[in-house]
C-alpha cells in the first residue's frame, strides 16, 4: 500500500491511496494515514482510485479517522472508488458516515461547503 500526499491549499490536502486497504495495506499506512488526517482540523479528500480492495480494517481505519478528524472540527471525504470496493463500503454502511464522490472536484466542492 502507497499512501501520497498533495497539498490543495493551506487547509485542504488530498490523499492518494494506492493498492490493497486490508490487513497488511492498513498496517503499512495507519500510522502515516492517522497523522495526517485525524490530527488536525484540516479538509482531506482521499484519493481510493488506487485501492483495488478493502477489507474490515480497511473500512475501520477510514471511519476512526474521519470520526477523530469531525472530532477537531474538520471533514474527511472519499473519491473515485473502484466498483467492487464502492460496494463493499455500502454494504457497510460507511457511505452513510463518510461522504464518497465520484471524482476529484467533486469531493473539493463538498468539502468547501
């Protein structure tokens, strides 16, 4: 799992995850991926077109960041998932606490409002 970062604007970052969010992926990403999202206020838009599957942690490391990142008064939302990867947070459930958007602009125009 590869996580990068780009910085928006001061207060926006997007987050571009490539590869498989489950155990292993989740592992070698959940340190950097909490620091830079569930620390601060800022807006993060992730990047989960490079994530071809998510498991249980996956899903669980995504909603304790965006419910600590709510917590500081910020917004966490998803963007241009893979269709099975889609279902399956569906299925869960998480599309109803986490925003997901099709694309890019999208998710920045729900995170500025």
């Amino acid at each position: 799992m590869d996580l990068t970062v780009d910085d928006i604007n001061p207060h926006t970052k997007c987050i571009r995850l490539n590869g498989r969010l489950d155990h292993k992926g989740s592992g070698a990403i959940e340190l950097r991926f909490t620091a830079l999202t569930a620390s601060n206020a800022d807006a993060a838009a992730i990047d989960m077109a490079g994530v071809d599957f998510i498991a249980s942690i996956g899903m669980r490391l995504l909603l304790s960041c965006a419910k600590a990142k709510a917590g500081r008064g910020g917004r966490m939302v998803l963007f241009g998932l893979q269709p099975l990867v889609l279902e399956a947070m569906q299925s869960a459930g998480i599309d109803t606490l986490i925003g997901i958007h099709a694309d890019q602009p999208s998710a920045l125009a729900a995170l500025s409002t």
